[in-house]
C-alpha cells in the first residue's frame, strides 16, 4: 500500500525544517514531500522502485539535469 506524503496522517504540519518534515510515526525529520530524480513525492519507509526500467529513467533526468 502506497501512502501519499501530501496528505499523510503521520507528517506534522506544524514542524518544518529545511523543507524536510517532522514524521510522528517515526520520530525524525523526513525528506518526502519533494520531488527527487523527477519521481513525484513519496514515502521516506516505502522501498523505492528498482527495476531496470525506473532506475534507467532516474539516471536519464540526472544527466539531464546535471549542473
């Protein structure tokens, strides 16, 4: 089961620190309400997508990217 970081019960609104948010259901300060590698948002304890494909498609936007 996915959990969408934007509306997620366990995000603090109240604690926001460097854009990262305070996680309740894990105590610590989270990075998952921003985009990273061009994949949307998404749960900082949910094990990312690895196949082949998505990490062809993450390497692709980084040298795309690149500064």
């Amino acid at each position: 089961m996915s959990i969408d970081p934007l509306t997620c019960i366990f995000a603090s609104t109240t604690e926001n620190v460097d854009n990262h948010v305070y996680c309740v259901e894990h105590d610590c300060f989270v990075d998952c309400q921003r985009s990273h590698w061009g994949e949307p948002p998404r749960c900082a304890y949910e094990e990312p997508d690895n196949s082949p494909e998505a990490m062809a498609r993450r390497v692709a936007w980084m040298r795309e990217h690149k500064e």
